[in-house]
C-alpha cells in the first residue's frame, strides 16, 4: 500500500526531491521581434505583454507568426539559498523544449544556447534545456533577470514543454540513474533473455538508500517487468543494479524507475525495442485501393498546375535564390511553397521538404548550401496554402474522412505529387537525383510522395512518421486517438469500419510496397506521438534498400545531429 501511495505522489509531483522549490514565476513577459537591448538585466520591460511557458505562442495571441521573440522574467534568489547552492555546484535553469532555438541570458550574460540561429539556423526542438547557473553569476538576496531569445522556423513557437523551472542543482542533477545495454540506441536484436544494467551514480555529499520501483510495460499497456529493488551508493561511489527481463516478443517496452529514499526522490523513463523488424501489422488494403490512387493521380493531371514564381528580392544572396511558388493541385486546389536554386548556372540534386502537422514551411527550411535545389511546400490547409482549404486544427484530420473521395488526405498527398512535377518542371532539377524528405506527417508524407510518384523520386528520408497503422495508433498514442474517440461519439450514424476503411487509403503502411526509392527513417524511442510501432508498421512493409536511425532518448522531436546525419546520407547516395 506504501508503495502504490508513494509511486501515486511522485507520478503526480506531490513529492519533491530537495532543493526542488521553483524560484520561477508562472507566466513571462513577450515580445515578438529582435534586439539585442532585451537581453539586458536594466532593459524595462513593464510594457510588454505577459505569456505563459509551456505551450506555444499560436495559443495565446499569436497565431501566424514565426521569427524572433523573446521571453523575460525577474527572479527574487533569496539569500538563504546561497550555502546550499554552493555546496551542491549552483543553480539549474530548465527550459523543457523550446520550437526551435534559443540563446539564453542570465543577468545579461550568455548562459547556454541550443540549435543555431539565423543565418545558421537550425533546429535544437527535440532537446531538453538545462542550463548550470554559476554562483559567481547570481545577485543573492536580490532580483536577477533571465531573458530567452527563441526563433521559429514555422509552425509552433516558443517555450513549449516542462519542466521550466530555477532550482538549486539537487538529486535530479547529482544523481545519475542510466541504462546500461549492449547497443547505444537501447535495441536488441537477438532472441536471447533481454538484460539490462542499471548503473547509479552518486555525485551528493551524501549517501543514498532507498528502494527502487521498476516497471516495463508494453506499447498497449501490458505490465512485463514489476519490481522492487534495495538501493544503498555511498557519496562519490558508482553502482551496477541489475535487471532481468527474459525473453520478450518483438516491440517496444517502455521502463520507468522511480527511487524513493530518505535523501530524495527521482523519477527516470527510458525505452527499449526488441527485434523491431518483426513486429507484423498485415496491410489492409480495400479492394479498390489501386483504383482509388490512379483515378486521384488522373484527376491531378488533368488540372494545369499554372506554376508561378515570384522572386523573393529581399531574400536572396549572391548565391541563392529565393522564390514564392504558387500552383494548382487536385481540385483546382490553391498550394505555395518556397523555392531555392543557386546562382551559379548548372544542374543540381533536388530537395523536396514535406510538412508537420498544423506547421508552416518559411524560406528558412530551405536547404542552406548552394549545391542543391531546395522547395519546401505547404500542403493545402497549412501555411500559405489555406486560400481554398482552411479546416483549421484540431479538426483537419477529420475533413471529410466519412468520404474517401473528399477526404483531406487524398488532396495533400496529390499535393506532394504536384510539388514533383514542379520541379520536373524546372531545368536546373537533375531528375535523376530527387530526394523527398519530412518529419511527423512530413514523414508519412514523404513515404506517401515516394510511393505514388515512384518513378520519379529517387530518395526517401522520414522521420517520425506519422498516419501509419491506424487501428493500432489509436490504441498506443493519446493522440489522435482521442479526437477520432470524440468524432465516433459525435458521428454514431457512421459506422467505425467505414472510418477505418476510409483511412486505409492514406495509411502510409498500405502505401509502403509501392516505394521504390531506398528509404532512411529516423525515430524517437521515447515517441508518445508518434510511437515506433507505427514507424514499423509501415518500416516493415517496405521492398526497397532501407536503413533506420534510432534516438533512444528522443520524443517526437529529434535532436539537431539528425539533420546532419540526413544531409550527409542524401549526399551520398547522390554521390553529391
């Protein structure tokens, strides 16, 4: 009973470790744009408006816009805090995730970065923030400012994940609890008894003893593993505890070990796969589903796609230019996107980027170098392709899904297809060498693009693949499972089977034999989204030369060496 109580609070947070009062206020002080005066610790700020971390800034006033923002907040550090700080290394400053980048400031000082800004921008979104705060750095018994310049690349923006939080450096950053596997990215590939290390590390000026709870569970929930283990690790000293999960089936396994002790509390979750090239999810394909692409890719070709650019002035370099493309797709359907070839006269590789749900694609996701072409598009619904068809989200994974013909997905993905025949289109695309590459529903709609245009499309890099093995997904994942809980409760005259039937024509799964392209996907181990099982679903599926890349402390935002490790991969099977 003590047991369930204690794992009860800690789930809950009602438990802290010591150290662990927040010294941070709720909500922070906004602004949209850029100056370098709003990293200052004298900087007034009192006119800006107020905002909330932890969920993006499109839900709270500010629902088109991407680029430069920036968050403040004053800080009281009491100086009581001082001697405990110092014995334990100082402060800790957690930003959870922030979508895309940041440079953070404490007292006006540079204190960490993650992902690159513009003109080097990348994407730091799927790494967690954690920022030391030296002593030497902190007014003690007075007020100190904290400001975060974020950039957006598109889509959500800002401070979006927790915890957010300025502790003192306790058991969360002294004690370490990892996983010790005999492969780096936490897979097993054999058949044998699955076993596992779990090494602790005791950094605090004390001992540590307590009881560790483990738990394995399932992708739907099953309980494999549940027990409980005396811990003691002397301060400074480093111990092995070992772990013994037999044999388990092909899947993933999700562990989450809780300690308990009188020192402190710490809570750790890692994730496992077994075999993942086993896991089996039939195709469920309708009858009519070879029918029902061709008659789409007709209809497609029977609109003249009307291709138009408009050059970008502003955004263009010596060696770079920029275009707004727009286009007619299915339906007479309105779509842009925005376009990238060098200066330079010659024949080049192409890049097509395909979007994430709810997202919007700028002229920063556009390849950076000058040695390819690069169009990123906005399939219609999202960013500027919203003229003709706007369902808005939540609610556009619904549009029309009682109809197969009209269902939103059959247009976005003849929408990919459009975007190939513009750059066919073009004299400076080696057609030779194309490469269709996204992340989420940019991954489904990366497969989706290599298997319905599979002539024409030489290279296919998802990752995270989303819209895949359906039935399954909305078991493992809460959404959007529980959206399409909701539309079945509010559509009772629709039979489920008709909504599943209807799916299957877009499920990524039935659309993977057709590729012909060599496939590269990535995936978060530790995905609640998008969870592996459906990245396999339709992984397994494929008949072409294919490799995976797997992140095991990863969500649904990878870190920023995948897209270096996506670069380097489509360079070299361009031979580039």
């Amino acid at each position: 009973m003590r047991r369930n109580l204690i794992t009860l609070l800690l789930i809950i947070g009602l438990i802290p470790s010591l150290q662990a009062q927040n010294l941070l206020k709720f909500e922070w002080k906004f602004k949209t744009g850029d100056n370098s005066a709003w990293a200052w610790a004298e900087y007034d700020d009192s006119a800006w408006k107020t905002i909330e971390a932890g969920t993006n800034w499109e839900n709270q006033g500010h629902e088109t816009y991407d680029g430069f923002a920036w968050y403040r907040q004053q800080v009281f550090i009491p100086e009581d805090l001082r001697e405990k700080a110092a014995e334990n290394g100082g402060l800790i400053l957690r930003l959870a995730r922030i979508d895309d980048s940041d440079v953070t400031y404490f007292n006006g000082q540079i204190l960490g970065s993650t992902g690159g800004l513009p003109p080097e921008y990348e994407s730091g979104y799927g790494e967690l923030r954690a920022y030391t705060v030296p002593m030497d750095r902190v007014g003690w018994g007075a007020q100190n400012t904290i400001a975060v310049r974020v950039y957006d690349g598109g889509g959500g923006g800002g401070i979006v994940g927790n915890p957010v939080s300025l502790t003192i450096k306790g058991m969360d950053e002294l004690l370490s609890i990892t996983p010790m596997m005999e492969r780096e990215d936490h897979l097993v590939l054999n058949e044998e008894p699955v076993k596992i290390n779990l090494q602790v590390g005791n950094k605090m000026k004390q001992a540590v003893e307590g009881t560790l709870l483990v738990t394995a569970t399932t992708d739907f929930g099953k309980v494999v593993l549940d027990v409980a283990k005396e811990l003691k690790v002397r301060s400074g000293a480093t111990k092995q505890i070992p772990l013994e999960l037999g044999r388990l089936s092909p899947g993933f396994y999700n562990m989450v070990v809780l300690l308990e002790s009188e020192a402190g509390n710490k809570r750790v979750e890692f994730a496992l796969g077994v075999r993942p090239e086993e896991i089996v999810s039939p195709l469920d394909r309708a009858e009519d589903f070879d029918n029902y692409w061709i008659r789409a890719r007709r209809e497609l070709d029977a609109v003249e796609p009307q291709f138009k650019l408009i050059r970008q002035n502003k955004l263009c370099t010596e060696t770079r230019d920029i275009f707004l493309v727009e286009m007619r797709s299915l339906g007479n359907i309105l779509i842009r996107g925005w376009y990238m070839k060098p200066v330079k006269e010659g024949v080049y590789p192409a890049i097509l980027h395909v979007q994430g749900y709810s997202s919007t694609k700028v002229p920063q996701n556009l390849y950076q170098g000058d040695d390819m072409v690069s169009f990123a598009l906005n399939i219609r619904g999202h960013g500027n392709s919203q003229d003709d068809v706007n369902p808005g989200f939540p609610g556009y994974l619904q549009d029309h899904v009682d109809d197969k013909e009209l269902y939103i997905y059959r247009g976005a993905y003849m929408d990919c297809v459009r975007a190939v025949d513009f750059l066919f289109s073009r004299s400076e695309v080696d057609t030779s060498r194309v490469a269709v590459e996204g992340g989420s529903q940019g991954g489904a709609l990366s497969f989706a693009t290599a298997a319905l245009d599979n002539e024409r499309i030489d290279l296919c890099v998802p990752h995270v693949p989303f819209l895949s093995d359906f039935r399954d997904y909305f078991k493992v994942a809460g959404w959007p499972g529980g959206e399409f809980i909701q539309y079945f409760e509010d559509h009772p005259e629709i039979p489920e089977d008709e909504i599943y039937k209807n799916l299957s024509y877009i499920d990524i799964k039935n659309l993977a034999p057709w590729i012909k392209a060599p496939v590269l996907m990535s995936i978060g181990l530790m995905d609640e989204t998008c969870p592996p099982h459906i990245n396999f679903a339709a992984y397994n599926q494929l008949n072409v030369p294919k490799q995976y890349i797997v992140y095991p402390y990863a969500g649904h935002g990878l870190p920023g060496e995948y897209y270096n490790a996506m670069m380097d991969y489509i360079k070299r099977q361009f031979k580039h």
